[in-house]
C-alpha cells in the first residue's frame, strides 16, 4: 500500500518522501480506517485525504466550509491532472445536473461541498447511489462551539457514521486544543478512530516582537526589507486598517485594505488581489483570515497586540505555508494593553468569561515580555515542550539581557503611589525625571520625595520598565478613568523589598532598514541578489501561465518549487521531473516553458546524444508520463519509444508499471500468454495475432523485455 501511495506522491503531486505523519495517516485511511488528525497550517493536510482517495476506488467527497478554498483545490487538482469539482451555489442549475451527470458515471474522483451542502437528504440520497471511497472533513474545528469558527451544519456531519458505515472518514484540523479534539470526536462520532498528533511548531516562521516607538516608522523598515513579498498586517480597528493601508501606499508600497466594514465587492476583490498577484500587502482587521490558502505570504505583521496567543499564533500561521522561511513581527505597547483591557472590561458576557478572556490576554503579555525562547514559551501554552531553544526567534539570536529593576520598580510604584494612583505613565515619568512641566507645577508635584529620583534612566527606559510592571500585573490601569496607574496587591512584596524583580531589557529599537536583528538579511527573503534577476523571470512566467489558465500563480507552481528549479539549475526535462512538486502532468506541461527560462531564453532543439534520450525517457516513465506522451516530449515516434522502452526493462530500470500503461488485466493477460509455454518465452510474433486490435505490437515487445530480464531467460 505505502509502495503505491508513494508512487501517486511522485507522479501526480512531483514530491519524493512523505512529511511527518502522512504516510502513517494515508495508510491508516487507505487502508479503510477513521483518522483524526491534527496537523498545524502548511504542514500538509490536503495530501492526507487526496492520496489515499486516489488509491481508493470510488469518489471521495470533501467537506469544506469555504467556497474559496474549495475553487483552490480544485484548481490544484485540474493541475496535477486529478479530476475533481467542487459543488456550490455558485453553479447554474444546468451545470449542477452536468455535474450530477459525470458523477454518476464515476467520472470525478474528488468532489468538494459545503457541509450544509452534503447533508441535505436529496444529497445524501444521491451519494448513496455512488461508490464513495471517502469522506475528508476539513476544517473539522469547525464543529466545536468552544471555538470561533462555529458552523452550526457541521453538527450534521456525525450521521455520516451511520449512513455510510463501510466509508472511512478523516477529519483534519489545525486548531490544537485538547477541548476542541473531543469535540471533534463526540460530534463527528469518530470514537473509533485512529489519532494523529502532529507537532505544532511552525520552524520556518521566525517569530520577533518589538517594543512600539513609532509604530510606522517601525513597521516601514521591517517592509523595506521585503519588497516585492507578500505579506499581511494587522490592524485591531477598521479606522487604523484604512489609514495604514493608505500611508503604505503613499510610501510606495502596494497596500489594500480589508475588513468586515468595506462592501462586499470591495472586500471580495481585494481578496482575490491579493490571492492572484505577487507582492502585495494586505492591512486587515481579523476579519481576514480563515480560508486564506495563499502559502506564499511570507510575512505577518502586528501593529496592534492580539487578544490571545491563540490569536497570535493562528494569524502569524497564515505566513509560511509553503514551508519556507516567514516572519512573524509585532509591535506592542502598553497602549495596547489598556485598549484591550479597556474592550475586554466593557465587553458582554458574565464575569467568568471575562476571566477567561483576561488570563488569555495575560499569557499573550507574558508572551511579549518573554526573555526566553519565544518558541519554547508559545508551544508550552498549547502543552508541548520543546527541549531546546529554537535558535530562529529574536529572543534567542538577540540573546535578549535581563536586568536587576528592583530598585527602579520600587521607585516607579512610589511615583505612582504618591501622586495619588490616578496618572498615566507620561505624567510618572515627568516626576521620576525631575521636569518642570506645568502639570508637574500645577499639582505640586516637584515637592514630592520622588520627584527627580529617577534621573539615571532614559524616558525610554522607563516605558519600558512601566509597560512591563503592568504586563506582570504589579500594576493597574485605571480603565474608567483615564487610563491613570494604580498599584495592585501583587506589588506588596516587592514594596516591602522582599522579592527582586529582573525585567527585560528593550534592545534601541530601529527604523533604519537593517531591522531584522540578526545582522543579516531577514528570514523572509527567499533569494541573494544574484539569483533575483531569474527568480523574477521565473515568477513571471508563473503568472503568465497563472493568467492563461485563470488560476492563482501557487496552483502553477508553488514558491518552493521554482526555488528549487532556481537552485538546482535543470538542463533537461529529465532533470525537470526531479524537482519537487514537478508531476508528471506539470512537467508535460510546463516543464520545457521553465527549462528555457532557466537556461537564458535558448530552446533545446539541438539533437540529442542517443544516449541522454534514454536517460531522459526513463525519468519521464518513472515520472508517470505515458508512452504516446514521452513520444510527443522527445519528439520521436512511438514505435521508437517502445523500443527504447523495452531495452531500458531489460536492464531493469524500469517497472512494468512504470513504463506501460495498461489496465491491470490486461497486463496479465499479456503475461500469461507469454508464460503458458514450457521453458522458452515464445517470440512475440507467436503472440501478436491474438492482441493485434488491443495494443501497439511495441507493448508486447516491452513485456516480453520484462518477463526475459526477470526470469533471466
Ligand atoms: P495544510 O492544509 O496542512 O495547511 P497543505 O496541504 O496546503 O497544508 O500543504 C502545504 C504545502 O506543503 C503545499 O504547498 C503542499 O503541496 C506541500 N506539501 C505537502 N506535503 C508535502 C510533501 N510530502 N512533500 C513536499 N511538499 C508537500
Ligand atoms: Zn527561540
């Protein structure tokens, strides 16, 4: 069964190895078993349920809750030559019976729909009449009321179970909560089945947070070293999404706006903007996310703090699906936490939920003020450990330094104590500074003991040390008031000197291009300047190609493979059919477009060596493709490949399987006829008459290779 999946891994989808558990997870689902699985963003679901539905005989039926990703996949699969549909209301009642039609003559191998979609009882009715290899449910979170993504039609899915006893169901999910998981299990009635468990590192998502300056000048530095890529960035309202996406835009950035307050259409075609063209940067609320398929964005930007680390960690996930380098940055000051303190206070719900919305908006501080692995500490919350620190956040390659603040604290909540707990951290400072302002005057507070004690701090320095006090909670923010700090209980055994407090110390924040940190280019930044002029040759063709199939650039060739074409310089289409995601189908298709690229505009019609046809005709077969069409890429005759053919199996570089391509019966048949004799394999005129009208005498000569080489006769 493995052998096979790898087989349709290497020929349809071009890749060489299963990832992390999806072989175990194909074979357990091929094999006609449940699964759960849990798999974090770009770790590779889709592989999990199109392999093993390909193995299978029959139709598998993929449940997903969005009709963009359902057109996605689709589009993928017309790629890689997999016969698949996706059923929704955007189809005319005319082509919905078209459809049906094809169905029910086993024409389609993967149909899409929407949950509300299967369960209706005419569909269901209908799907009964097929033969179904498979049901995948995606998303499968989505049944969880716990979560945010709730879609009430998936409860229905649980009757799957019972009406379609002999099917195998997979759900697959990225949300990794161990409330959720039950869920998922009870709902769906997936008691039985196997669980797959996945790590959720993203080790390719460089993770930095900044303390916030000047958020702009900030946020322009980190996209100045990341021109041309695409990439998201946050916004917590639709006022600032507007104003960040218009800034950018003056500044020369390509920026386009999106939240839940700009009309339909608006939002729709930005989204397919972004979705179909290279390089742009998406200012959203969180209204954009979920469904966003586009592997290729290779950063995620927060200018405002999210409101859990359940949140961070899903809307930085949207970077880096394609599994190469990402980053994940954020700016985040004490305004945003009196902000969302400030939502979270006035915000409805019963005071037990607000106590669970605040110890989440505690952890995501905890997060910010980490002096540790980032990684090691995100990953612990969702009850994983990760032994080392990672090395590929700026935590551990700034090697971020602690300091002893215990007596600068002590001062600061003196500051805060005695001018009454009711300022905010610009007026403390002032007094902690020593400055003659005239609120300073006008309150008296150039009398208080406090006042110039500080003077050995910078003002930064002194955000910083407020903004962390508060982050730990040794301190309030007065959220009816003004924003004004107040001490909390928590704060008494640092008063009375009993505990130290190390805190951590900000790096000089920078606005100058050379932002990432770590000296050198940052993690996102695919290629060296050398290689940019064919890389962007290469994107080019893509969305040439992209354009003519009307299909998004990532459906033609995802980043990860035309790097690799970048990397390994292919001269031949043999070479081409190594690197992965180049299928057997791509290669036909696309494979001598890109080769000429690649090799400076210049076609490669001179005549080949003998020798490197052969070469060239064995990768190809092995790559899936068929005879009729390895004759019409090396444009000889396809007599002439069968002979070629047939000397590569008797020198046993090829399978049967690979070289021909006949149903399975009839090879055996073929076989048989030359087997029934005693001793001596008969010549294949003794043969050829009997399947003179069913195959090309040429295959005959091939098997007879084959059957020769094996025995050794
Ligand atoms: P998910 O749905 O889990 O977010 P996808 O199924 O979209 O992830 O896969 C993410 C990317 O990884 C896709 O571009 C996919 O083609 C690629 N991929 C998946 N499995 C493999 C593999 N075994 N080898 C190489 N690339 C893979
Ligand atoms: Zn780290």
């Amino acid at each position: 069964m493995l052998e096979q999946a790898q087989r349709v891994l290497k020929d349809i989808f071009g890749y060489d190895s299963f990832r992390g558990r999806q072989a175990a997870i194909i074979e357990c689902v091929a094999n006609g078993g449940d699964a759960l699985v849990l798999m974090p963003t770009g770790g590779g679901k889709s592989l999990c349920f199109q392999v093993p539905g390909l193995l299978r005989q029959g139709l598998t039926v993929v449940v997903s809750p969005l009709i963009a990703l359902m057109d996605d996949q689709v589009a993928t699969l017309d790629e890689l030559g997999v016969a698949a549909a996706a059923l929704n209301s955007t189809l005319s009642n005319e082509q919905q019976r078209e459809l049906a039609g094809r169905l029910r003559r086993g024409e389609v191998k993967m149909l899409y729909l929407a949950p509300e979609r299967l369960v209706q009882p005419r569909m269901l009715d209908f799907l009964r009449t097929l033969d179904i290899a498979l049901f995948a449910i995606d998303e499968a979170h989505c049944v969880s009321q716990w979560g945010h993504d709730f879609r009430p039609e998936y409860l229905q899915l649980g009757q799957l179970a019972e009406l379609f006893p002999q099917v195998p169901r997979i759900a697959l999910t990225a949300t990794a909560d161990m409330r959720t998981r039950e869920e998922i299990v009870q709902r769906l009635h997936l008691q039985g089945a196997e669980r797959f468990l996945s790590s959720f590192d993203r080790p390719n998502i460089f993770y930095r947070i900044v303390p916030k300056e000047q958020p702009r000048k900030q946020l322009l530095a980190f996209l100045a070293e990341r021109r041309g890529n695409a990439g998201i960035v946050y916004c917590l309202s639709r006022k600032k999404v507007d104003e960040t996406a218009a800034f950018l835009c003056a500044q020369g950035f390509p920026a386009l706006p999106y939240h839940a307050g700009l009309a339909a259409e608006t939002r729709a075609a930005n989204q397919h903007r972004f979705l179909n063209e290279e390089g742009l940067i998406m200012v959203a609320t969180i209204a954009f996310g979920m469904g966003i398929d586009k592997p290729n964005v290779r950063y995620v930007a927060h200018l405002d703090l999210p409101k859990s680390l359940e949140a961070y960690y899903q809307e930085t996930g949207r970077g880096g699906r394609d599994g190469l380098p990402a980053d994940a940055w954020m700016a985040y000051g004490l305004q945003d936490m009196v902000m969302l303190k400030q939502m979270l206070q006035n915000s409805e719900g019963d005071e037990r939920h607000k106590r669970v919305e605040q110890h989440k908006l505690d952890a995501m501080l905890a997060l910010c003020e980490e002096t540790r692995c980032r990684r090691q500490s995100l990953l612990a919350y969702f009850d994983e450990v990760l032994e080392q620190p990672c090395g590929h956040c700026d935590n551990c390659v700034d090697q971020v330094q602690t300091w002893d603040a215990t007596e600068p604290a002590r001062q600061a909540l003196s500051a805060i104590y005695r001018t009454g707990q009711r300022y905010g951290v610009g007026h403390l400072i002032d007094v902690l500074l020593g400055k003659d302002t005239d609120k300073v005057r006008n309150f008296g507070h150039q009398k208080l003991a406090v006042f110039g004690v500080g003077k050995a701090l910078s003002e930064s320095e002194w955000r910083s040390l407020f903004r962390q006090l508060v982050a730990r909670g040794l301190v309030d923010i007065d959220l009816e008031g003004y924003g004004g700090l107040r001490l909390s209980g928590s704060c008494r055994p640092l008063l009375r000197g009993e505990v130290n407090l190390q805190l951590r110390r900000d790096l000089k924040p920078q606005t100058t291009a050379r932002s990432s940190g770590s000296g050198g280019s940052p993690a996102s930044q695919l290629v060296r300047g050398d290689e940019r002029e064919q890389w962007d040759a290469l994107r080019a063709l893509r969305r040439k190609l992209a354009e003519e199939h009307s299909v998004p650039p990532y459906v033609i060739f995802p980043d990860s493979t035309l790097l690799e074409m970048l990397r390994s310089q292919p001269t031949s289409l043999s070479e081409m059919a190594t690197v992965g995601g180049v299928g057997a189908r791509k290669l036909e298709r696309y494979g001598q477009a890109f080769l000429e690229v690649l090799n400076g505009g210049a076609t490669d019609e001179a005549p080949k060596a003998v020798v490197d046809i052969r070469h060239e005709l064995v990768s190809l077969a092995r790559a899936g493709m068929t005879p009729l069409q390895i004759a019409g890429q090396l444009k000889c005759s396809e007599k002439n490949v069968y002979s070629l053919l047939a000397e590569s199996l008797g020198r046993q570089e090829l399978s049967l399987d690979q070289a021909l391509d006949l149903p399975e019966d009839l090879m055996m048949e073929i076989q048989d006829a030359f087997l029934d004799g005693e001793g001596e394999l008969p010549p294949v005129s003794a043969i050829s008459e009997q399947f003179a009208q069913r195959v090309p005498e040429g295959v005959l000569y091939c098997i007879r290779a084959a059957l020769a080489a094996e025995f050794e006769l």
